[in-house]
C-alpha cells in the first residue's frame, strides 16, 4: 500500500491511540455494569481518537456484542494504568514502558491483547524534516547543534529516536529536543523552529501528501525493525475478576478488527481519516500484530529500549513480559503463554482455539480452563 495521499490543509487536532492520560474529572464514580445484559466497559480514549476499539465501532463490530465501549478522556496528566488500578477506568492502551512502571508501582492490571506493529510502508512512527533538509538517514549527524520536534517524553516519540541516532553515532547532548503538540510540529517544522519531527499515523500520510514542504527522513521500522510499535490493551484486574467472558469477547473483537485493518489498509486509513479529523483521501493507519496475540519479544524491547536512553524505574529489571501479560482472554490463543515472537504468528485465525478463558497466574479468574 502507498502511504501518499491527495492534497489538502493539514487537519483538526487529534488524540492518539498511543495516549497514556484520561481526564480524571470524566472518571469518577463507580465502575459500570451490566445494562439488559451488556457488559460495559471505560475506555481510556476519546471516541475520536485512533485505536482498533474506535474501528471496530465504524465497522459496527460492538453493535450486537455483549460488551461494549464507554468511552473516557481526552488526554491530562493521570496514567492511564494509575486509573485503571484505582477502578475510574476498566481497559486502556498506550506504550508498553508505561506497563512496566505502572507494575513497578504494583498497579493491578493485566496486558490481555496486542496491538501495532512495525513494517517498512506502515510504520509506528515516520520522521520529517523541510523539504530539501540536508538531514536524511544518511547524515544524522546534520542534527547535531539543531532541534527534534516530539510530543512527549519517556514514551515512543522521544525513545526510539535517542535509540536511533546513538546507535548510528549522533551525539544526543548535541541535539535539542522540544515538546510540542503533534499537530503544532509541522508548521514549526515550516518555521525552521523544528528541523526534524516525530509523526504517528494518521499523520503521517497528511505530510507524505505534501512533498513540497516535508521530505520523510527515515521511520521507526529503521531502529526497531517488525517487532517495534508494541502498545497493549490492558484492563484492570478488578474487571476482568468481574467480567471474564467479556474480557474474551473484548479481546476477540480487537483480533477481528485488527485483522481487518491488515487486509484492508486503504479503507482502515479512510476510518482512521474519518475518526480523528483529518482528510480520509490523505490519512495512513498502522499495522497491527494479527490475532491480537501477544509475545515476549516485541515486549522485551522496551526493557531494552528503556534501559538503553530512558530513566527505568528502580526494580523493572526484575520483571520480564510474562509478568504483565497473558494469552489467557484471547479465543484465538492455544494457552495463556505468549508467544516467543510475532514470528510464531503469521497465520490469520478465523476459528477459535479455546472454548473458554484460560488459566493465568496474573489474576485468578473463578473457572478459568487450565
């Protein structure tokens, strides 16, 4: 698929599917319930942000589930995973170093199901400069003495870049990297405020569309290759005690729907387009791991991506992927343990391969198959 679009102006603001942050004032009170037999459950995302939940309600997926989104947000200043312990939310999804903290902290809850994926034409991220910048993939040194533009820190946006400009031997305290909104780094891009820029899809194919005044440097596939990109839904353990069979029916809709998205990236980009506000004919969307099945190897990567560039917090180095995640929701999985590598799963599955959820060690669930 070509990630170029048409033309047009650059969109409306958008949240992403990568955010860790809820409004809390929108949180409070008691968890949901069941209503005529719907499980409900808090979704840590605005309705008009990218995320295979926000797919699958275009695609009607939730329509005759017997569970269901509420969604919750935009973004502020609470972890998601600090809001999912303190039961004002029930599922989230953002970058996995943000789980590894939040265990750190003993927060309970548990990854159930994955999510992107890197590949060369639909990266997790792609980096832009000025159209005719003398800074490529070929002279990263050019960025020594000048500004990165990202939209957060200790997060995907700001770590994979370090990563990869040390590793090819850029001097990271020659470079300065500036935080502003995603949607305000192109135009300070334009400015010359910003000589290069970290974008996520949908954005992405907005600058790919305008080659006269953004040039694609590189993208993230460049540093961590098809393993990188890895941000899992996580639910609170309260939740899933509560409503195990939703949890699967959750986890088995996100499958579905990101194996739809993998066969269809035209019309998944349209959606991504339509939800988030910017204009469909322009708009990428990411690759997603098939099935929703979760493995150890695009989940060790941010203990060593973290270790690498990042601040880990004291006692992460003593968890590995096992003890945050688990198969055990997914009907698609054979047993609850991950998968070694996303290499072990390249088959789409359109028959279940459990019956049941299964049994994990990471939250008792009353029945759970063995």
């Amino acid at each position: 698929m070509s990630r170029i679009g048409g033309s047009g102006l650059l969109g409306k603001l958008t949240a992403l599917s990568v955010a860790f942050l809820v409004v809390p004032a929108l949180l409070a009170g008691c968890g949901l319930g069941k209503d005529n037999g719907v499980v409900y459950f808090r979704f840590a995302n605005s309705p008009t942000a990218l995320s295979l939940v926000r797919i699958a309600d275009e695609l009607g997926y939730w329509d005759h589930a017997g569970v269901k989104p509420k969604y919750v947000g935009p973004a502020t200043a609470v972890p998601a995973v600090q809001l999912l312990d303190q039961n004002k939310i029930d599922i989230a999804t953002g970058m996995f170093n943000g789980d590894i903290d939040g265990k750190v902290k003993d927060f309970k809850f548990t990854a159930i199901a994955s999510s992107m994926l890197d590949l060369p034409n639909e990266p997790h991220m792609a980096y832009f400069t000025k159209a005719g910048s003398d800074i490529t993939k070929n002279n990263l040194k050019a960025l020594e003495g000048r500004t990165v533009g990202i939209s957060a820190t200790n997060s995907c946006v700001d770590l994979v870049i370090k990563q990869y400009l040390k590793n090819n031997g850029v001097d990271l305290s020659k470079v300065k990297f500036l935080q502003l909104k995603e949607e305000l780094i192109p135009p300070a891009i334009e400015k010359g405020e910003v000589d290069l820029g970290v974008f996520h899809p949908p954005l992405v194919g907005v600058l790919l569309s305008k080659p006269d005044k953004f040039a694609e440097a590189f993208t993230s596939f460049d540093d961590w290759g098809p393993q990188g990109g890895q941000a899992p839904y996580v639910a609170s353990n309260a939740w899933l005690q509560k409503n195990p069979a939703a949890a699967r029916e959750f986890v088995g809709i996100i499958a579905k729907t990101a194996n739809w998205a993998n066969a269809h990236p035209k019309e998944s980009a349209e959606i991504a387009g339509k939800t988030t506000g910017y204009p469909v004919e322009q708009t990428t969307n990411w690759h997603y791991a098939p099935n929703a099945l979760l493995d150890k190897a695009s989940l060790q990567l941010w203990w060593d991506l973290v270790r690498d560039v990042g601040k880990p917090l004291p006692g992460s180095e003593k968890l590995k992927p096992e003890d945050i995640a688990t198969n055990a929701f997914n009907p698609y999985a054979k047993s609850a343990d991950l998968l070694e590598s996303q290499e072990q799963n390249t088959t789409i599955l359109d028959t279940e391969q459990n019956s049941t959820v299964l049994k994990t060690d990471l939250v008792e669930i009353a029945g759970a198959e063995k």
